[in-house]
C-alpha cells in the first residue's frame, strides 16, 4: 500500500533549501498540503528574508500542490503560535510537524561564546519545543498526530567544533522520548531523525565525491515513512545517501555492588561486568531503570 497524505496537512520548518526544501516538495507531491517556514536567515542564523519559502511554495503550486509560505522565527512562540492558526485558518488540520529548522556557529570550545551557545540551542532545542507546544493540543483534539524531530549524528557521537550543536542536537532524543510518552494515548507519534546530507550546513565539511552521493532526496523516503500514518514512534533513524539505520540507547547488565565492594575501587574492579555489552537492555521510561536498581539492591539483600 502506497503512502500518502491526502487532506493532511504538514509544517516543515527550515524548509526554503536543503533537507526541508525536499521534505516539503515530497510531501506535497503525495498529496500534503504543506506549510514552508523558512526565517531565510544565513547558516549563521544572520538576516532575514521570506524569498526562499515563497520559492518553494511557488514550486509546490506549479506541480499542482498546495502550500503556504511562513517566516516565523521558530524560537519566536508568539510568530509560531501565528504560523500555526494560520494553517488552521486555511487547512483546519495540522498532521505533521517536521522540525528541520537550524543553524550552525563551529567553533573550537575554547573559543566558543556564551552567545554562540545559546543561539544555537534558541534554533534547534528551543525551537523545536516551541513548535511543538504550538501544535500539540490540536494534535491531541484531533487523536492524531506526527512529529518528526531532527537530531544529528554530531548529538548522538559528537564532533569537534560543535559543542553547541551537540548539545541541541542530543536534547533533541531526551525531547522525542518525553512527548512520545505525554502523546502515545492520543496516537502522536514522535520520531527523531538523525541525518546527513549534502546542504549549505555541510559545505566545507566533507568533501565533493562524498557529498556528490548525499543529495538531500537520499534521506526523504525515510522522512516521509516517519511522518505517515503507519510511522513507528520513539524511532531513531540516521540516513545517509539512501542509507537507513536506527540508532539505539542501551544499558548494560551491569552489576550490583555492596558493603566492602561499594567504593570507587570497587566500580574499578567491576567495570568489565559495568561496560560488557552483553544483554543490554533498553527501557520504556527511566522508572523502569530505577526499578531495576532497586530489584538488584533488594535481591542483594535477600528481599524478594
């Protein structure tokens, strides 16, 4: 069975160029009616203009789709609340969220500024929650809803230059995990995407027969899945040049220490039952985690 989105409607943040531009043309070509938001602001979150998103409207109506362009800033909650009532106004529904909006400030850590700091986190984190909040209740009205939350490989493993970007890019899976909790009764479904492609954030840093192979068309098949009806939810998936994989958060079997054992030195002498990767599990919430702790403290102790 083909997938579609006919009467649904998406908002794809970030999408004037780039991932969001091709998340946006391939939604509508299935039948979405899209909201392009796009700030069109530099990689450095400099300046400002709406041509972009207009652009890509102006490609989604000439193919026959429907679409509106949008220049809220996404860490702006008053302009997002208006993005939002503006795409109820017009297409009484909002199915989709996709949050692709960002920016980049690389610099080494030594020399990074509290300001580069924040001005990351603003775009990405905060506007991702931002977004989020302006969409949830008519999610929840609706029994309905799809959110898509891009991460990046940089958040799960890191990389030099972006203590910044790893941050928001890491609060992105701690986000995913909470809504898709507060969401699964009213069938929001929340993914988060962790992808690689070749845009304007990744000029200068791969180099040209790499990036000849990562057309950001390579990672929207991956995209479309996650936001349509049969999406999975709490769903990590990397994408690359048509590659697909899910990363994983894991805890070891660990082990339990006790009297004598519970020191630093005694973690040193366990820590090859700490990190053996053997039967690692991976929890629903953190109160499975806590309840394990205290099951293996009591069974220490001989408590059932």
């Amino acid at each position: 069975m083909s997938i579609r989105f006919d009467g649904r409607t998406a908002i794809v943040t970030g999408a004037g160029a780039g991932l969001g531009r091709a998340y946006a043309l391939a939604l509508a070509a299935r039948g979405a009616r899209v909201v392009v938001n796009d700030l069109g602001v530099g990689r450095d979150g400099a300046g400002g203009s709406s041509e972009a998103a207009e652009r890509v409207v102006a490609e989604i109506r000439a193919a026959g789709g429907e679409a509106i362009a949008d220049g809220a800033d996404v860490s702006d909650e008053t302009a997002v609340e208006a993005m939002v009532a503006r795409a109820l106004a017009r297409f009484e529904r909002v199915d989709a969220l996709i949050c692709n909006a960002g920016i980049l400030r690389d610099k080494s850590f030594g020399k990074m500024t509290l300001a580069d700091f924040r001005a990351v986190l603003d775009v990405h984190l905060t506007g991702a929650f931002v977004c989020c909040k302006a969409v949830w209740e008519t999610m929840r009205a609706q029994g309905y809803g799809r959110i898509l939350l891009t991460s990046s490989g940089v958040g799960l493993y890191g990389n030099f230059g972006q203590a910044n970007y790893a941050a928001a890019k890491a609060g992105m899976i701690g986000l995913m995990h909470a809504l898709h909790i507060e969401g699964k009764k009213h069938d929001i479904r929340v993914n988060a995407l962790a992808p690689t492609a070749a845009t304007r954030m990744t000029e200068g840093l791969l180099p040209p027969d790499a990036l000849a192979l990562m057309a950001p068309e390579t990672i929207t098949p991956g995209v479309l899945y996650l936001v349509s009806e049969r999406a999975p939810s709490r769903f990590i998936m990397g994408a690359g040049a048509g590659a697909f994989a899910r990363a994983l958060i894991l805890e070891t079997q660990g082990t339990h220490l006790s009297g004598a054992a519970l020191t630093p030195e005694g973690v040193e002498a366990a820590f090859g039952r700490i990190a053996d990767p053997a039967g690692a599990l991976a929890f629903n919430d953190t109160y499975e985690q806590t309840e394990r702790y205290v099951r293996a403290a009591a069974a220490a102790r001989g408590e059932s």
